[in-house]
C-alpha cells in the first residue's frame, strides 16, 4: 500500500495497479495546486470546493459521494454517513466516511467527521490498517474525542489531516488548528514524518502509531 498525502484531506491511495483519489479540492479554495493524477476511484466526503473537484482528476474514474457499499477493481468499499460538527446555529452537514478494502489491507478516511459513530456502524468494518483522520477541531471533532473515535476503530496507523499546514490559502487557513494539540492529546512528542507512507501487511506496528506525512506536489 502506498498513501500520499496532498494537503487538506487529499490523498491518493495505491494497491496493485488501483489508484483511489479521496477529497480532491479546488486551488481557489485550498490555495494549493492539486497535482493532475489518474485515478480508478474518486470518493467525496462532502460538497465543498475544499474537498469536491472532482475535474481536477485525470482519467474517467468512479466517483462516490454518499453512504453505501461499493466494488470497484477488486476494492470494497464501505462509505458510512456521519456528520460534520454544528457550528453556531447552522444544523450539522452530512460527512460520508469511507473504509476501503484492498484485498485485506483496510484504509479509513474519515472526511471532516464531527461525531463519534454509533458502536453499529463501524462493528462490521473489521480489522483498520491506516485511518485518516481530522484533526483541526473547527468543523470537526476536538483533539480529545478524535482521541475516543482512534479508540472505538482501534487503528493500526493513524495519518492526521485537515489541519493548518504551509501552502493553504487564507480562507480555509484561517479555519484550521496545527496538528500539535492533537499530537499532545495522544502523547506523541516525536511522530515519524515521511513523505508517503509505503507499508505491507507484515510491517504494521501491533500497537497505534501516528505517521505525519508531508504534503505532497507530485
């Protein structure tokens, strides 16, 4: 498995010869430039320009943005509706969360998740290899209850997104948190960084390791 890391909640997920696009956004939005990258699968955690370009894909991928269970090339996909956190007295947006299967080696990403999911919701999803999870507590769960969903999915690898990083423009910037309190919360003083993470099976730590990755611009 290999996951690069674009910046914002982007990602770019490949497993024998399949390429998953998560979230992909707009440069106006996310100040940001999104490589031209083909891919088979293209998933929409909700329907923001920050997370829904769908045009900036190449290829003529499938695209899914709601809850239900998928088969694309041999990859099964769970896609789970959540909700954003309300903000003020606007009602919760929906979030659609995600979990792929390549063949036994499972990726969540979580979209901006501002709800811990019921116990049945996620009781079917099995064994989570790597979670992709939010971590900028505006529009999303805070640092201490992202903390309670890492526990509920018990993940073997957690890659934190969706937060203030260099390169995003000011609207979105402005919105998002550093990744250093959540990294707090969990007791992490020195995450691995790397930038892409390139992992089997057979090399997953048996206790939750955070990875930061760098965000990518190829």
């Amino acid at each position: 498995m290999e996951i690069t890391w674009y910046g914002l909640s982007c990602f770019r997920l490949r497993e024998r010869g399949t390429t998953v696009i998560c979230d992909p956004y707009d440069k106006k939005v996310a100040g940001l430039t999104l490589p031209r990258i083909k891919a088979d699968i293209v998933t929409i955690s909700h329907d923001r320009p920050g997370h829904n370009a769908v045009s900036a894909v190449a290829g003529e991928p499938k695209v899914f943005s709601g809850p239900g269970d998928y088969e694309v090339g041999g990859v099964l996909i769970t896609a789970l509706t959540t909700y954003h956190k309300a903000v003020g007295h606007e009602a919760p947006e929906r979030n659609v969360a995600y979990f792929f299967d390549f063949d036994g080696f499972t990726v969540g990403h979580l979209g901006d998740l501002g709800q811990i999911p019921h116990q049945r919701q996620v009781e079917d999803l099995g064994e989570i290899d790597v979670l992709l999870v939010p971590v900028s507590g505006h529009n999303t769960l805070d640092a201490s209850r992202m903390t309670e969903v890492i526990s509920l999915l018990e993940p073997r690898i957690v890659i934190p997104m969706h937060y203030l990083h260099p390169g995003l423009g000011d609207v979105i910037g402005e919105t998002l948190e550093t990744v250093d309190k959540f990294l707090k919360e969990l007791g992490v003083a020195e995450p691995e960084t790397v930038s892409s993470l390139k992992v089997t099976k057979s090399q997953l730590p048996e206790e939750t390791q955070v990875i930061l990755l760098e965000p990518s611009a190829s």
